[in-house]
C-alpha cells in the first residue's frame, strides 16, 4: 500500500502526456498575456483595501517596507514555481508538481486543497463585488434590494449558523456565470477579456498616483516607522512584520499561470518571465500607490472599508469624479481575479480527470473551443451556488491557508528535487539553492501557524473529505496504479 500511494510520475511519463495533449489545447499565450494574466490575478482587494487597513492598525508609513518583505517572502514562492513550470509541461500547478517529486497521495491532498484556493477564492472575490457593484448602481439611482443583494447565510462566531433574511446574492451569483462562460469560448477570448480588465484598473491606479502625487503633505509620512505601542505587532518593526504577514496575500495569484503551461507558446521562457514580471509590476504599483494614499491622509484615519474614497475628498470637490473612476476600477480588478480564479481551477480538474483519480468525463476537451468545457461548467455551477449563499469571511480565511499550503509544498518539492535529482536538465533554475526555497517553506509554513484553531479544523475536515473520495475512488481508477 505504501509503495502504491507514493508511487511517482517520471520525467519521460509527464513528456509523454504533454505530447499527447499538444492538439488539446491551443497554445496562444504569450509573455505578455500571461503576465496581465498575472496582474489580473493578483491586484484586487489587497491593493484598494488591505493597503489602508494595515497602515492604519499595524504599520503607518512604515507599510513600504511591509509590501517590500511581503513581496520578497512572495518572489521565493514564484521562483519555485517558475522552475517547475517551465520544467514539467503539464497544466496541473502544484499537484503535477507533488506528482512527480512526492508521488500520488501528496498529490491528490495538494490538488484537493487547491480547490480552495482557486475555487473558493473566486467565491469570496464575487461577493465583494456584489457589494462594489451594488454601491455603484446606487450613485446613479439604481438600487437593487437588499434580499436580492446579500448572502442569505450568515455565521456568527457565538451564536454560529443563522438566516439573514435575505434570498439570494443575485450580483455575485451573475459574475460567477458571466466569467463561466468567457472561459469556456476559449482561452484567447479570455485572455483578451483580461487584458481589458487589467488595463482598467491600472489606468485608474496610474491616474490617482497622478492627480495626488502633487497634493502629498510630507508631514502624513512622519513618522516614518510609528512607535510600538508596547504590543507586538502595533507598530514599531514588530508592526511592520505583521503588516508583511497580512500584505503577502496582496500577492497571490502568480500561482495561478502555472495552470496555464499547456496554452502557453514557450512555457520554457514564458511562464518564469510571466510569474517574475507581474510580481515585479505589481510590487511596483503597490508601493506607488502606497505613498500616495499615505502622503495624502494620516494613517490614523485609513482603517475604513473604502480608505481611496477617504484620499480622494482629501483632493477637494473638483476631484471627487474620481471615486466614481476607483469603484470601475475595483470591480474591473475583482472581475479579472475571479475569471483566473476559476480557469486556474478547470485546468486542475482537467488534470486529475486526466490522470484518472476524477472521473474521465472532466478530462474532456472541446473540439471547437479548446477548453475542458465540462469542468468549467461544474466549477463555474459551484461557484454560483457558494457565491449566493455564503458571506466573504466564512471562506476567506480558509483560502488563504489553503494557497500557503500550497506553496509550502511547491518550494520543499524543489528543495526536494534538487536533491534526488541533481542533474536534471532544468530550462529554469531556482537561484540561491537551497536558501530560496528552505526559506519560502519556512515562511510560509510559519504563517499557517498562526492561524487560527477554527480555520486548521475546516482545512483539516476538508483534506479528510479528500481522503475519503480518493481511497473510494482515485485509487481505484488511477492510470498510473493500474500502469504499474
């Protein structure tokens, strides 16, 4: 049993399987769409809320050296993730990744826990959209009803599960299928629709940058680095570690062009600069936008829900055009998040139908469109049912702890391979071994940690569910079991 549940794909078994599925997909992607894909994945909520949440509770001006450490912590992970993208031509992320260096069990754990970070992360993206989208209507008289606009399902740390009255989340439900089907016509139709999204948002991002930069009161910035209050963590460099700790998932989403090798033209070259370069031109934006925001408003008064709108009545009258700029902005940058989301997590369960531990009937292709049309409509019909009944913070928490676990496999899985296979022909190299990934896994596990009991007791019930359907089923049916 030991030998069949870890037993490995080999290098010439995963080259074989790219040749195989080379007339599957199409390979239409470019450096350049799949570093806007990138920046579609990873600008959203981190940057419009996150940004003024902790400058105000951790970190004040000292948040540039925050995103700085969290986008660090963040190039470890990609790194990893460059090599074996552009090393293993397979659109499984890291479960084709644990494949082959850890065997099947990893593997199936690894791409089970995936699903909550693609899937749900799409999820919990689409309800705060609802809300952007229901704010925007309404600055021009529109108003959709609350019971039509809300999760009906509410959870309370007290008093638990409870009804809100409500009937369905209708916005966010309508997003979720709207992104289902521009995924499914194709992935150049998607990746088109992308790039309109990312120039949106970083034309609204470059024009606040702009019209503040001149407005910037020097004085906001000191001090630069708050006095601690005596508390770990509220200011001081304690503060600016933990604001690290919250901006790393300001970050995440590179992640998700690994599922993107089989449509890329050279994944050899295309995906590390794909990864490295839209890390890079976020973190950029990122801190631009940062002393912006923090040069236009003390960060005492940053800790709202919407702190651009607070930096924008700042400008005066004249300027206040531009929060109606910043909600297209937002939506148009939650938009391009949830559609790479989801096609992240078609592209997964393409790959374990494929290797047989799904069924084969989410391993199908369409012939016209390229796309596994099947596994998007499941993903996206789930998506729409969790998107309309369930609030963000039930599930937020858990995808976050769901991506670290990720990549904690990623970056030990190339220490790992490192060192059982030492002279394999990589197109990539992870540089600073072993210090890069020991140190990604270090990090990211550590932060795991401190999370709290109730979000490892969901991802833990979670990854036992995934046990049952494997040793029901995967097992069962793998190819490669019944190979050997």
């Amino acid at each position: 049993m030991r030998k069949s549940l870890f037993i490995k794909k080999s290098m010439h078994s995963l080259q074989s399987e790219a040749a195989q599925k080379q007339h599957t997909f199409t390979r239409t992607l470019g450096a350049l769409n799949l570093t806007t894909i990138g920046i579609g994945a990873i600008i959203g909520a981190g940057l419009f809320v996150l940004t003024g949440q902790v400058a105000a509770e951790y970190a004040g001006p000292g948040i540039l050296f925050s995103f700085l450490i969290a986008g660090m912590i963040s190039v470890f992970a990609a790194l990893c993730y460059a090599e074996f993208a552009a090393l293993i031509p397979i659109s499984g992320s890291a479960y084709s990744y644990a494949y082959f260096t850890m065997g099947e069990f990893p593997a199936w754990v690894i791409g089970w826990g995936m699903t909550l970070q693609y899937l749900l992360s799409a999820c919990t993206v689409s309800v705060g959209w609802s809300s952007y989208f229901t704010s925007l209507l309404g600055d021009f008289g529109l108003h959709i009803p609350t019971w039509l606009s809300t999760p009906p399902l509410i959870h309370d740390a007290q008093s638990g599960w409870h009804f809100s009255g409500a009937l369905l989340n209708l916005p966010a439900m309508c997003i979720v299928a709207i992104m289902g089907c521009v995924i499914a016509t194709g992935i150049k139709a998607a990746a088109s629709f992308n790039n309109v999204m990312v120039f949106l948002k970083l034309a609204v991002v470059v024009l606040f940058i702009a019209c503040g930069v001149g407005y910037i009161n020097l004085d906001n910035l000191s001090p630069f680095i708050p006095e601690n209050t005596g508390v770990f963590g509220q200011y001081g460099w304690s503060g600016i570690l933990r604001g690290a700790g919250l901006l790393f998932f300001a970050f995440i989403g590179f992640d998700a062009l690994s599922t993107l090798t089989q449509e890329a033209k050279n994944p050899q070259k295309d995906m590390p600069r794909g990864m490295l370069g839209s890390l890079g031109l976020c973190t950029l934006v990122y801190l631009l936008f940062a002393v912006v925001l923090l040069g236009l408003v003390s960060y005492k008064f940053l800790g709202v829900a919407d702190p651009i709108a607070v930096a924008v009545n700042v400008l005066g009258p004249s300027f206040l055009w531009l929060r109606l700029f910043v909600k297209v902005a937002i939506l148009a940058g939650f938009t391009s998040v949830i559609m790479v989301m989801m096609m992240g997590q078609s592209r997964i369960f393409y790959t374990m139908a494929h290797d047989g531990l799904l069924p084969k009937v989410l391993g199908r292709i369409n012939d016209a469109t390229h796309v596994p049309v099947l596994t998007t409509a499941l993903v996206t019909l789930v998506g729409v049912v969790v998107a309309g009944l369930f609030p963000v913070g039930v599930i937020g928490s858990l995808v976050a702890m769901a991506t670290l676990m990720a990549f904690s496999f990623v970056c030990f899985a190339v220490l790992l391979l490192h060192y059982k296979q030492p002279h394999l022909h990589r197109p990539f190299r992870t540089p600073g071994m072993p210090w890069v990934p020991l140190i990604g896994t270090i990090v990211c596990l550590a932060q795991m940690a401190l999370f709290p009991l109730i979000t490892w007791v969901q991802l833990i019930t979670w990854l036992l569910i995934g046990c049952v359907v494997y040793f029901t089923y995967g097992i069962r049916r793998s190819k490669l079991r019944k190979a050997g």
